[in-house]
C-alpha cells in the first residue's frame, strides 16, 4: 500500500512559518525564485515540519512563535466577515481544517504569516498617523538647535540632487517622539537608522509646516546614535 499523504495542523504550518519567515526576515512566494534566489518559504517549512532542515535549530530558537501563530490564526479565522475578499475567504475555510496537507492550502496558510504582518503595518501606520494628527504640535523655534529622543518612522529615498557633475543621494527620515510629534529629516549622510529603531537625535530647526494635517517640524545638519 502506498504511503499515507503527510499531513499538519493550521497551527503547526503557521507557527513553523513564523520561525521562518522571522530567520529570514522576509517571505518568500512560491512563484518568484528569480528574486533573491531564495529557496520559498513554503517549501522550508516543509522541510522544517519534516525534521530535514539543516538550520531547524535556528528556527526553533525563534522567540513568540507560539503567540504569533495563534494570533495569525485568529486572523484568518475573521476572514469570514470579508465576503468580497476571496483570499481572506479562503483562508478562513482552510483554518478550520483539522489537518492540512501538502499543496494550494498550505502555501495559503504559508503566506497568511506574511499577509498579517502586512496587515499590522498597515494598521500601524493608521493608528500612528492618526495620533500625529491629533497631538503633534511645531517643537523648536527656526534655526534653534534641538536634541530628541526619537524613534523612526519612515526611511525614504527621494529624488537625488544634481550639482554639476556630482549627484547627491537624498533621504527622507521621519520620526516620532514619545508625545507624537513628528520631525522630518531630509538627509543626505551615508549613515542612517533603520525603520523602528530609537535614536538620540541632534538637528536645528530649519522650519515647521503641516501636512496630510500633521504638523511637522524639519530639520537640518542632523547627528544621531543609537539609543534604547
């Protein structure tokens, strides 16, 4: 007789999807190997549900996995109430069965870890964009020099500036202080922090203006570090 098809729970496919995706700091769709030549997400997770991952303990030193997998599935068990969102459909139906094996339903379930991330970012950028627009206020007068306990917002590459021959890269940082104040930074360092990180930042005050609602202060001739 032919052997039985494996199978996994909902919970053990996204709880291992967790571990991987968190490793590798990023998912991986079945469809786009010619991205990073990364193996796809769904298949190391197979790998690693079978014991034949030859960096499982890596994954399985991954903390939170267990709440994430359950919040993850709490997600997609709410994907009922989304009638006109067929993905979000789909994987409510898939969460509830008992066991799951190899195919289109458990790359759905693979891919739920990267679909709530996003969901979550999204929600954030809601919820802090709503707080800015309610308590930000100007901080600084023009030309003052200022120094913040930030947190970064917002990392982006803008359209470079042209002196002559030489083109200087610039750089949009957004940060928020612990009252929901926003500051803009227009940098053009070659050092930056990363989205999330805490910084001690030093600018002067170049000028304040509102945007999107959100009162905003620029800054100017910026040095930061790190900070907890």
């Amino acid at each position: 007789m032919p052997n039985a098809p494996t199978v996994y729970s909902p919970y053990a496919i996204v709880r291992a999807a967790v571990a991987v995706i968190t490793t590798r700091g990023k998912f991986q769709p079945v469809k786009r190997l010619w991205d990073t030549g990364q193996a796809p997400t769904a298949t190391e997770v197979t790998e690693y549900l079978n014991g034949r991952h030859p960096e499982a303990k890596r994954f399985d030193a991954v903390t939170g996995t267990d709440a994430t997998a359950t919040a993850v599935l709490k997600w997609c068990g709410a994907g009922s109430e989304y009638q006109n969102d067929v993905y979000r459909t789909a994987l409510a139906q898939v969460t509830k069965a008992r066991h799951v094996g190899r195919g289109q339903a458990f790359n759905l379930l693979v891919s739920a870890v990267n679909a709530w991330e996003r969901d979550q970012a999204r929600k954030g950028r809601k919820t802090a964009m709503e707080q800015a627009r309610e308590h930000s206020r100007p901080q600084g007068k023009t030309a003052e020099r200022i120094t913040r306990t930030l947190t970064v917002q917002a990392v982006i590459p803008v359209e470079p500036q042209n002196y002559g021959w030489r083109t200087q890269a610039r750089t949009l940082v957004r940060f928020v202080d612990d009252a929901h104040h926003v500051y803009i930074w227009a940098a053009t360092a070659a050092s930056l922090p990363t989205v999330g990180q805490r910084v001690w930042l030093t600018g002067t005050v170049k000028g304040h203006r509102k945007k999107l609602g959100i009162n905003q202060t620029t800054l100017t001739r910026c040095t930061w570090k790190p900070t907890s």
